[in-house]
C-alpha cells in the first residue's frame, strides 16, 4: 500500500473551512483514497473515501488532483467538536487499512 | 442499535498474567481486527480476520492470539510474552472483499495498564 504524508498539526478557526492535505505521490491505479478521524480516547470514525472524481458527503468533501499525488479534505464550517486527529490512508480494494500518524486539528473559538 | 462493543473499557493487570479482551458486533459483517494505539501515535494492526475459523497476522503479532469461532466475536489475548503491553486496543469490523468499499466501524476501545 502506497505511504501518505501529512502535516502533523493545523489549526483552523471555529465557522471558516478546514482544508487538510495529504501527499500519496506513489498512489496506484487501484488504490483508494480514505479518510478517518479520531476524537482524543475514541476509536477512529470514518468521514469519507474515494477513488478519482471528488467525493461530498454530510460531513465533507475530498477533492483529489488529477494526477492522483495528493487531496484535500475539506469540513466546510469547522466546528469545536471537528477537533481531533484526521488520518488519510491509501488502500488496495480488499486491502487493510494503515494508519500512519495524522494530522491535528485544533479548531479554536 | 447495530454496533461494535468493546469489553472491559478500562483493564489492569500484573505482569505475567494473560489478559483476554472482548469484541463483538452485530453489523453482521465478515471482517474484524484488532489495532493497537499507543500515546501520539497511529493504529497499528495486530491481526485480522475475514472469515470465521481463519485469522491472519499483523504487523505486530507476536505476544498476541486471537480466535474467531463466530461471526460475530473476535476476542484478543495479550499473552504474557508481550514485553510492552500497555496501550489503547481497538477492535473495529467491516465488509469484505474486492469490491467492498473498506469502510471500518470501531469499538470505543479498551485501555490495558500493566502494574
């Protein structure tokens, strides 16, 4: 499974958009692009996943570049309780899921 | 409600002592595995299961066994062989397959100290 680099912490302002990165530069043909986040003492909760064409949900969007390197995971109105740790994995179809170390999000009133 | 519970929440143990913890679900789905999380860090798997009666290893196996007799459990035993077992373990299950979207569903976690 291909590695995924993230930055380790961002902020983000309570109500404004978080935008959180993640690089997967040796991504391959078949592998998805998932997100998780995990609230401090919690098991890890899914937000969304996708494959090449940008993915909305209720929760958020993920925006992929064409070249599959690299997406964005967008919470368009960050709220105190989006606070937590958000995990981007690539995965296989039927593959397991690793998770590296994430990035914290801090969003602040 | 369909979820995924995790048994005991909090666990203290000695060393030396084995220490079984708990998973079940009622999502009825095929999969289900066992992470282990320590302070500031990712999940890292311990084993995983696709169907009853098989059971593969992680990338952190050794000191652990699992079983997987039903469906719907897959209890994970912290031997005594596991030099630094204190850490938060999670249980999570899925569907599986090729074409199975790999969304996984998590317990809350079970926080093993070793005194």
């Amino acid at each position: 499974d291909a590695k995924t680099t993230q930055p380790p912490s961002m902020d983000c302002a309570e109500g404004r958009a978080a935008n959180l990165p993640c690089n997967h530069s040796t991504i391959s043909g078949n592998e998805y692009v998932y997100w998780y986040r995990q609230i401090h003492s919690q098991g890890p909760q899914y937000i969304i996943h996708g494959l090449k064409n940008n993915e909305t949900n209720e929760m958020a969007s993920l925006i992929i570049t064409e070249d599959r390197k690299s997406s964005t995971l967008i919470l368009p109105h960050a709220t105190l309780r989006d606070t937590a740790v958000y995990y981007c994995i690539v995965r296989v179809a039927g593959g397991k899921l690793i998770f590296g170390q994430g990035t914290e999000l801090s969003v602040k009133p | 409600d369909g979820g995924i519970t995790q048994s005991p929440k909090y666990l203290f143990r000695k060393e030396g002592q084995n220490v079984t913890l708990s998973c079940e679900q009622n999502l009825n789905h095929d999969a289900m595995y066992w992470y282990r999380q320590d302070p500031g860090q990712g999940l890292r798997l311990i084993y995983y299961s696709q169907i009853v009666n098989d059971f593969q290893k992680g990338d952190i196996a050794e000191g652990y066994s699992v079983s997987r007799e039903k469906k719907e459990s897959f209890p994970l035993t912290v031997t005594s062989a596991q030099k630094n077992p204190t850490a938060f373990y999670l249980c999570a299950s899925s569907y599986w397959g090729v074409h199975a979207a790999g969304e996984l569903f998590f317990g809350e976690g079970s926080r093993l100290t070793v005194l």
